[in-house]
C-alpha cells in the first residue's frame, strides 16, 4: 500500500499557493491577538476579535461549527492543554495563554498556534514556552524530501529531551491539511525517525508539539473539548502549517514563510 493509498492528500502548486493565503489570514489573526490579549480581557473578546479580523480578509474561520466547536479560536489557559472554548472566562496577570487558529480560502486551510504569557512569569513558564516552541521548529527543521513523517516526531521529542523532565502529549497530534483541516497523515510529538508516509512534494502537514511542566497525562472536561493536564501542571502549545518544496522547507503560517528561524537552524528555506 502506497501513501497515496493511505488518503494521503498532495496538492498542486495552485493549491498550495491557496493555502499560503490562508495561513497568512492565520499569521495576522494571530498577531492580532497576540497584541490584544491582557488582562481584564475576555477568551470570548479574543474571539470576536479574531472572527471578525478573518472574514475581514475574506477568509472563514476553520474551527467555528467544526463537530460543533463554538469559537473561531481555541483559546487554553495555563493547566488547559488545548482545545480550550472561548466565553466568559477573564484573563488574569501572569495567566499562560495558548491560542490556537484556523482560517479557510478558497476553500483550503491553514491552521497555527502560539502561547502568550500575560505579564511576568515564571523563569520555568518561559522556559516551558521556548522548549516548545523550539521542538516544533526542530521538527520542521528536520523533514526532507524523501524522508519520513517521524523524521519530524523524532526531532521534537529530542528537542524536548534535551531540555529537561517534561510531558509530551501522545493522545494529540500533528496532522495532515488541505482541503479539510484534519487530514492523514497523524504526525506524533515523539517516536523513532524512519516511520510513515514519506515526505513528498505537494503534501501540507501542521506539526504541534504540545508541552506541560509535568505529567504527558491529560483529561477532558465536562464541555467535551477543553483538554487540561491530568496534574494540573501548565501547558505551551505551538504550530505551524508546512510543506516541502525542492528548495527546502516552507512554512505557510508564519509571516516571512519561516525564512528567519529555518536559516537560523541552518535549514534551507523553500518559500517564495
């Protein structure tokens, strides 16, 4: 069975190109609201904020009515891992945010996530938000043409190793993205190199390290969405939407496509 046998979508150039416009709808969201968030603030008033900033660029937020979610964003607050619904709850000084967005254009996804610190934290909060961020730059950093999907799995959780004792996630993954905003193939946080579909020109996945202080164990809460620390240990969240082009690596959701953190790793940068 070959990885196109395996629902394994690979897109045109048009059709990553219309992806691009996407996940730049999604890089500016996720400015927006990067420069937004506050205390006092609302996760519901970061939602509206950003809704209205997608359908202003003539883009459809991808997670609004997805199996019924009711927010345009996911917005996860300290031990809430991810998945978290925006409404009510008010932020507060030193509170860990993770944000996570999904905009559609011409009906093709991008789809990115960030964390924010509100005011002063921790030197271990900080710590936790670099390691993550920073695993999921070594994963992108990590996939070439002809290589394999945990070829990226392995370089995040070697990251994170190298770091320190913390959790990471194994019932939630990368994925896959196109034409739908989950597609195969899953891409785990951790794992051996050498395993999957191979990494082909065409294909788009979104790589997501999520990262807690402690335990990799997590639960659900009653809403049926929110995914928390089963500790209750502080969570980071980060991700970004690639694909791999004969010139190197290309990520669709970041502003510069990447360029300054692939050529900092010494990765070739694929973008236009």
């Amino acid at each position: 069975m070959g990885w196109r046998d395996r629902g394994v979508e690979i897109k045109t150039p048009e059709q990553i190109a219309a992806m691009r416009r996407a996940g730049l709808v999604v890089a500016r969201t996720l400015e927006l609201v990067t420069d937004l968030a506050r205390p006092g603030l609302t996760t519901g008033e970061l939602n509206a904020a950003a809704e209205a900033h997608i359908r202003g660029l003539g883009a459809t937020p991808s997670f609004l009515g997805y199996h019924g979610f009711t927010g345009s964003l996911c917005v996860s607050v300290n031990d809430e891992v991810v998945h978290g619904i925006p409404g009510s709850r008010v932020l507060a000084e030193g509170d860990l945010v993770s944000i996570d967005c999904g905009a559609i254009v011409e009906g093709w996804h991008g789809d990115a996530a960030t964390t924010v610190a509100l005011g002063e934290v921790s030197e271990e909060v900080r710590g936790l938000m670099a390691v993550t961020e920073d695993a999921l730059w070594a994963g992108i950093g990590a996939a070439r043409l002809g290589g394999r999907v945990t070829d990226i799995s392995h370089a995040v959780e070697t990251l994170v190793r190298s770091r320190g004792d913390y959790g990471i996630l194994e019932d939630y993954t990368g994925h896959g993205i196109g034409s739908e905003m989950h597609l195969p193939p899953d891409v785990p946080n951790l794992g051996k190199p050498g395993r999957g579909p191979r990494l082909v020109e065409g294909l788009a996945l979104a790589v997501e390290p999520m990262v807690t202080l402690g335990s990799a164990e997590t639960d659900v809460l009653e809403d049926d969405w929110t995914v928390v620390s089963h500790d209750g240990s502080w969570a980071a969240h980060y991700e970004h939407t690639f694909t791999l082009t004969p010139d190197g690596a290309w990520v669709l959701t970041a502003l510069d496509g990447g360029r300054a953190r692939l050529e900092a790793l010494g990765v070739p940068y694929g973008g236009d």
